[in-house]
C-alpha cells in the first residue's frame, strides 16, 4: 500500500475519517485513496459503513474528525452544494428525481449553469442546454420520454434518469450507491453497458453488492467492515484474503 | 411544458378574462360601496399570490403572512397619518402636529423612527423593504439552519403573535388595538370620497397585475422549476449543486414583499390600519384563500380570495353562526377533498366538459389555470 | 432594571413570583403532555389541541353543575369524577378526528396543520352555539378554598397546589404508559419503524388511533385542571395553542424531560419578568427568547443526535 507517499497525485485523498453517532463510531479512523480515471468499488455486509463513507465525502454527514481532500481542497469544511460545484457526483441508494417535473426538466435542472438564485431567474433554455439534454437522454435511453412526468418512469427508469442527471451535472467523481439494485435482469444488462460508458474520463467510487457486477468494472476494491477497511486491492486479492472470507462466510 | 415563454397563449387568455372581470364588469356593475369592498379583499389577493409562490411552489408554508401585510400597511398608514396630523388639524392636542393616540398616550415628541415617514418616496421604498429585510432575516436564520415544514409554519405562528402583542402594547408608538384611523389625504389629495375611492381601485387592480406578472415570471423561469424540485426532493436539489436554503429564502422573501404591497393598498383604499389584520388568527385565514383558489395557481389564488370573501361578508351578514363552520369546513375540504382547490376542479372536470362541448382541436394539457405538476397535497399514499 | 431592589427584596420576588409560575408551569406541562405525545410520537400537528382542553373544561363545568342540583352531599368530590369523565369526553373525540380526518393526512403534516386549524374553527363555533359565548367558571369545592401557610410571610393558594399535584400525578402516569408499558414499547416501536412495527404483528392503525385519543384525553384532564384556576370560554384554548407550540417544540419534540424543563423554563422567565415590566412585553420577551433560541438550536433543547 501507499502509506506514507504524499497523495499529491491522488484525485480523493480520505485520510483518519471518523464519524460516530452518539458514541457509536459509523465510520473509524478510515483512509483511503482513488486516482483520476479509477474505478473503486467498497463492498462489505449490512451496516459496515460504505453509505455513510458517501454522505461523508457529499457533506450529507458532518465528519466527527479527519479530513477529506478533493483536488487538494478539503471537503470536511464545505456545504453540500460547494462540494458539488467542486466536482463531485452523488447518486443515491433510492432513485431520486422529481416526480413532478418531466424528464426534459429533471436533466435542465442538473445542467451545471445558473445555480444561484439571479442565475436561476435569468436561465434561458438556449441551443446549448437542448442539445446536451438530448444528448444524454439518448444515451439513458429515455430520448422518446422527454415530455413525459418522471411520475410514470420505471423504476430502472428512474435509475437511469439519476444517472443522467449525474451525467449532465459532468462530475469529476462520480459516486453511485447500488447502482443496479432493484432491476430486472435486462435492465442490469443495460445498465452496465451505461456504466461503461459514462466512467470513461473520471473517477468513480462504486458501492454494490453484485459480485458480477463488481468484477466487471472494479479496477479495486475496498472491503469494509465495521467502518474500517479490511482489506484493499484487486478483486483476486480480495477474494484470496482470508479476513474477508472470515466475516462474509464466518456468520 | 418545454418552451420557456412566461405565458403561454391559454395562461394569457385566463390573464385578459381576470383583466375584464376586474376592469370593466365589477366596475360597471358594483356601485362604489361594493367596489371599495372589492378593492379589500383584493388586497387580500395579493398574500395569496405570495403563498402560491412561497408554500404551493415552495413547499414553505408562512402562517405569519400577517405579519408582512401588517408591516407593509402600517408603514403606508404611518406616511398617511403624518399627513392627518398636521399642526392645523392637531390645534387642540397639548401637542399638537403629532397624531392623535400619541397626544393620548403622553408622548410629546414624535418618536425618531416616525421621521422619514414625512417623505413619500422613503414610505413607498419603505413598504417593500422592512418587510422584505425582516424576511430576508427570519428565512436566512431558519433555512441556513434547515429549520422547515412544521417548525418554520410554528416559527411564523409566534412572531405574528409577538408582534400583533408588541402593537397593542406599544399604543403611544402604534395606535394599540384600534390601530391607526382617521387617514384622510395623500400628498393633499383626499382619498375618501367616492371618486378617490374608485381611482385607488383600479391603481390597486394595476399593481395586482404586475405582481401577477412577476409571479408568472418566476414560475416560468428555471427557479420555479427549482422550487418544485425542492418541495418534492430538497436533498437531490442541494446535491446538484444549489444552496436549497437561498432558493427558500427568496421565495419567502418575494411572499413576504406581495403581502406587504397588499397591507400598503389595504390602509389606502380602506383607510385605517390595525393589529387585527397582522395575528395568528388572520394570517391562517389568509392560507385558506390560496387552498381554496389551488395553491398552485396564480390567477386561482385571485378567485379564492374574492369567492371566499364574499362569502364571509354574505355569510356572516345574515348567518354569523354559520360562518365560523363554513370556515372550518372549508379548511378540511380543501384539503381532504379538493387538494388543488378551484383551479383543480376547472383543469379535472370543467375545462375538460368545454374543451369537449367545443370539440375544438386545442389540447387539454395546455389550460391556463393549472399546473400539471401535482401538488405536495395531492391524494398520497 | 434590578437596580431598586435589595438582594433580600430580590429574593422574596424570586419566591413568590416563582409560586405564580408554577401555576403556569403546571397548564403549559399539562398542555404540552399531550402535544407533545401527538407531535413527538406522531409527528402530527394539532392546532385543535386547545379545543380538546376546553371540551375537557366544559365537561368539568357541567359535571359540578350536576353535583350542585342532584347531589350537593358530593359536591366536594365532584372533581375526581369531572377529571375522569373529561379525560374519556376529549380521549372519545380525539379517536373520532383521528378516524376521520388525521389518518388520512400522515403523508402531508402541513395540510394537517391547516385541517385541524379547521376543526378548531368548527369545535369553538360548536362550543358558542351550546354553551353561550360567554365565559362560565366553576364554584371550587369548600375545601380547595384559602391558602396554605408555609412560612411567615409566604402562601401558597390550594387550589393552586392541588393542581400542581395533579400535574406531577398525570406526569408520572404518561412517563409510567409511554416508557414502561407494553402499549408505550408499541408506540415507540411504530414511530422508529412503522413498516418494520407493522410486520412483527403490531396493528399500527390501531396504535396511532389510540396515541391521539392519549394525547386528547390528557387535553381533556389538563382542561379540568384549567377550570380550577380560570374560568371557560369557546376560544380560551385558542389562547394557549402557540405558547404550548413553544414549549414542546422548545424541548426538542420526543423528549418528555425536555417538555417539562422547558414549560417550567418559559413559565418561569414569564412570571419573572413580569414583576418588572407589563404582562405584555413580559410575553414578548418571552417568545422573543424561545424562538431566538430556536433559531441557533433547532432541534430544541433535549434532543438526541441521530442518523437520519
């Protein structure tokens, strides 16, 4: 491992993260690191902290102590939405879109231009934003439900709407929580084939529980257990580490 | 919904059919005691219009909105008693060239915050911004904090009763209970007689407008979009990258503004102001017209005010018992049965009977009354 | 504006206006019990509330008047029935809205917020058109009258003392029901979880039903003891509903401990303070504090930090 090395080539530098709720420590004296252009994926049972790692690094949830560096700016000390301009991406567990607005509109919103209030007042529509909407929404396959209320999308729909939401937003990490949950077996298919695509020029930090799925994209891999890490590296060497089988078979 | 005019052609037309409504049927047909009735409620119209922009778009719901309307009129009220108070009209007070309650209470001076309300131009800037800086206040104190939903209605509950409590107890500074009465001109023109009455009536219908006008604006521009986002997924909206508590602010902010214009053209067009309009009980009642127009519609927001007005006067005219349970009822149904109040009966069942009777080729979705987003208080579940 | 005081004169202020604050203390602890059962446990808002109080009050009212014509011999123990009788009246109603109206509105705290606001409006009218508009009061039993000497120069009122007893008494048995009960373990069971709360065998329609009839019914009690010391009218309760607001959301909602510190907190700064200046800034006052304090602590004063 790289301990001791400056992480000045690191794009995400997580270093002694602790957070606990009311003395419970979600997350303990946790450090880690992720290049640009690297695919890392955290895995580890039920209640190991990998959520809680995200909403860290979003600003979701207040660090107890350590710090976060993106870009060398620290994290810990910004609010959500300068964490976002900064260049951080976060989809959630949930498909979270805006019912009540249509698809054209879900992406709009997303667009990275006029997010202060005079902004969001002077916003116009112009060739720009319609093109780039088109453009991702043809890749979220939903080009032919730009008009339609985000309501009536599918649930792998509204997945992929997120994701696109993301997309649009540009991030230079993108954070996606199981991703690939709760989908029909060709919408995982699909899904893949997206997210193959849409890693391509940034970095990515992963969570999710299918195996499969982990192999396929994971350049490495971060287990949790019990808010620390348990081992790191290749998914051979993951799957080879003793420590590992021991907490997902030991129980 | 993908264009991004302010109005689109239906909207206009539900804008003009108001227009004519206001400007040539109510005037031709009400005489002047009716019509200054009217010009009251209408003051009313424009809290409701703040509420459509603040609580249906934004989710944020002000049960203070009294407060703003209070300040917004007692402002106004303060410039026009100055006037009343000249030193001639005065002659008998031990003091004379200060109002009268203030004669009453002992002060012998005109307190320095009354001063620059002698200067018209001070009133009118005054009217928009000590409502709009004491919103400004309250919103960044409770939104930078994520204070919202229950606690931000229970918040503004308690500083409409602080200040409605402060008024009456301050009586040498405010007028106490029976307000500010007695204002008679307005840079020396009277505004009680009929002709004046009429006049302010239709300068009030004018503003209304352009108000309208700005609520359109906003609802159509990106920010409005934004304010529905928020009401349905706040933190999807801060994790793209807004800062939610701004957008709150300002929605509360551009409410606050619109209930103050209406207190200013309430204590011109009726001619005294008082703590009865500022409370906890008012500022509820002022929800209700929102409710009953659909809390999601600009021009609804206008009708239920007027409607439920009117019904308030007949009722409580004839029947005061009544009333009270009209009133009551009124709040559950609109929000059992009709969560998008009158403009949802039109665009569900009315507009679609027309469109029907016509056989006209124009499509349904684009009615001018409705949004197609629904509202937070829709049939859930 | 402690300058014409001595540190002794001081003193004895504290005392005596503290004895008046207790009184207080006690209408807004009885208030915000059941307030705070409905808003912390359910996370309703019941602009109602007062009126649940006052349909108690009435209750007493007319139970006494009952003793008065057919059993003056009784008249002495008439409250003990009053309170019961209240709390089953308001427990009864409060059920009823629930079935009616609140459940159909757990999604939109809002609405319910304007709802009941409705309902209150309805139940004041119901009240004037039954009662009268005006206000009726009760003729306190010979033995609630005077007051009890505790030392030399300090008195405490009966009346006064008997419901501040009564408020520790209903204290305890909503602490005992809430924390101790197999019924509170369901209650609690269903706010941490409602869906998980649902699947082990727990009815939480039913749960949620009688949680508001609890809440209601301690209304009821709390406008018994409210006879006592003021008299009744169709919009007393109106009077109390943002103050008691205060209180419970000021101790930081599901916190019992953090309801009864900070009634006591407000009804003491509230009393003091108005010794020195008139009632109304004194209430001014007050509520400028509690929502400046709620401005920089939202969550109110006991409330745990939680993951959401």
């Amino acid at each position: 491992m790289l301990i001791g090395h400056k992480p000045k080539e690191f794009l995400l530098a997580v270093e002694a993260l602790t957070v606990s709720f009311d003395g419970f420590k979600a997350v303990n004296d946790l450090s880690f690191y992720v290049e640009e252009n690297e695919i890392r994926v955290i895995i580890g049972p039920n209640g190991a902290g990998k959520t809680t790692v995200l909403d860290l690094i979003c600003g979701k949830t207040k660090a107890t102590s350590g710090s976060i560096q993106f870009h060398g700016q620290e994290l810990t000390k910004l609010k959500e939405n300068q964490i976002v301009q900064a260049g951080v991406g976060r989809k959630f567990q949930t498909p979270s879109i805006y019912d009540d607005l249509t698809v054209f509109e879900n992406l709009e919103i997303s667009f990275p231009r006029g997010r202060t209030v005079f902004g969001a007042l002077t916003f116009t529509r112009d060739t720009i934003v319609r093109d780039r909407v088109h453009e991702v929404a043809e890749m979220i396959f939903l080009k032919d439900r730009l008009n339609m209320s985000a309501e009536l999308l599918s649930h792998g729909q509204k997945q992929w709407l997120e994701i696109g939401m993301l997309l649009i937003q540009d991030p230079e990490l993108l954070m996606l929580d199981e991703p690939v949950a709760g989908m029909s077996v060709s919408e995982r298919v699909k899904t893949a084939e997206l997210l193959n695509r849409i890693i391509k020029d940034r970095s990515v930090l992963v969570i999710e529980h299918d195996m499969k799925f982990v192999e396929d994209i994971a350049h490495k891999v971060t287990v949790l257990h019990q808010g620390q890490i348990l081992s790191e590296g290749t998914m051979d060497h993951v799957k080879n580490d003793p420590k590992v089988i021991e907490v997902y078979l030991g129980h | 919904m993908t264009d991004n005019r302010f109005v689109n052609r239906s909207e206009l037309i539900g804008i003009l059919l108001l227009a004519v409504f206001l400007v040539v049927i109510l005037p031709l047909c009400l005489d002047v005691f009716r019509l200054n009735l009217v010009a009251k409620y209408l003051t009313y119209a424009f809290v409701a219009l703040g509420l459509v922009i603040c609580w249906g778009y934004g989710g944020i719901l002000s049960l203070g909105q009294g407060v703003f309307f209070g300040l917004g009129g007692y402002c106004m009220a303060m410039f026009l008693k100055l006037e009343a108070s000249s030193v001639e009209n005065t002659k008998i007070q031990s003091t004379p060239g200060i109002p009268d309650f203030m004669d009453w209470n002992q002060i012998t001076s005109l307190p320095l915050f009354w001063k620059p309300f002698h200067s018209l131009s001070f009133t009118i800037a005054a009217v928009i911004l000590v409502p709009g800086i004491f919103a400004l206040i309250i919103g960044a104190a409770m939104f930078k904090r994520r204070v919202g939903g229950t606690y931000f209605a229970i918040i503004t509950q308690a500083v409409a009763a602080i200040l409605t409590i402060l008024i009456v107890g301050q009586q040498g500074y405010t007028g106490g209970i029976n307000g500010m009465t007695d204002l008679r001109t307005l840079k020396g023109w009277d505004i009680r007689p009929d002709h004046a009455k009429i006049v302010l009536y239709f300068f009030e219908v004018g503003c209304l407008f352009v108000c309208i006008f700005i609520a359109q604006f906003i609802r159509h521009s990106k920010l409005g979009r934004i304010l529905v986002a928020m009401r349905d997924k706040e933190d999807r909206v801060r994790f793209s990258g807004y800062s939610v508590a701004n957008f709150k602010i300002f929605a509360f902010c551009v409410a606050a503004i619109f209930a103050a214009i209406g207190g200013a053209m309430f204590a011109l067009n009726v001619g005294f102001m008082s703590p009865s309009f500022v409370g906890i009980v008012p500022s509820i009642e002022m929800v209700i017209y929102t409710a009953v127009g659909g809390r999601l519609s600009i021009l609804g927001a206008v009708y239920g005010t007027l409607l439920v007005n009117f019904a308030k006067t007949s009722l409580s005219e004839s029947f005061p018992e009544l009333w009270l349970f009209g009133l009551g009822g009124l709040f559950i149904a609109v929000v059992l049965a009709f969560p998008n109040g009158l403009a949802g009966i039109w665009g569900d069942y009315v507009h679609p009977r027309i469109d029907r009777l016509i056989n006209s080729s124009k499509p349904k979705s684009g009615d001018g009354w409705t949004d197609s987003s629904v509202a937070d208080g829709a049939p859930a579940e | 504006m402690f300058g014409d005081y001595s540190i002794g004169d001081l003193g004895s202020i504290f005392v005596m206006q503290g004895f008046a604050g207790l009184i207080l203390f006690s209408v807004y602890v009885l208030m915000a019990l059941g307030l705070a059962i409905i808003f912390g446990q359910m996370g309703v808002i019941n602009m109602a509330h007062g009126e649940f109080m006052i349909l108690g009050a009435y209750v007493t009212w007319m139970t006494s008047n009952l003793f008065q014509s057919y059993l003056p011999g009784l008249f002495g123990g008439y409250f003990f029935l009053a309170m019961i009788l209240a709390f089953f009246a308001s427990g009864a109603l409060g059920m009823l809205v629930e079935w009616a109206l609140i459940r159909h509105l757990y999604k939109r705290p809002l609405d319910t917020l304007l709802a009941t606001w409705g309902l209150s409006l309805i139940l004041q009218q119901a009240y004037r058109s039954i009662f009268g508009a005006r206000e009726v009061g009760v003729e306190l039993p010979q033995w609630m009258l005077g007051s009890l000497r505790v030392t030399e120069s300090i008195e405490v009122p009966i009346n006064g003392a008997f419901v501040m007893a009564l408020t520790l008494l209903i204290t305890m048995a909503v602490a005992y029901i809430m924390y101790k009960s197999r019924w509170g373990r369901q209650v609690r069971a269903v706010v941490q979880n409602r869906i998980m709360a649902g699947a082990v065998g727990i009815n939480t329609e039913k749960v949620d039903r009688y949680t508001f009839g609890l809440g209601c019914g301690i209304a009821g009690v709390a406008g018994s003891a409210f006879t006592m010391i003021g008299s009744t009218g169709p919009t007393s309760g109106q009077l109390y509903i943002v103050d008691t607001f205060l209180v419970v959301v000021f101790g930081g909602a599901a916190s019992l401990i953090g309801t009864i510190a900070s009634a006591f907190s407000i009804s003491q700064t509230q009393s003091t303070l108005e010794f020195f200046m008139s009632g109304s800034m004194a209430k001014v006052l007050t509520l400028l504090a509690v929502v400046g304090i709620l401005m920089l602590r939202p969550q109110g004063l006991f409330a745990l930090k939680v993951r959401k």
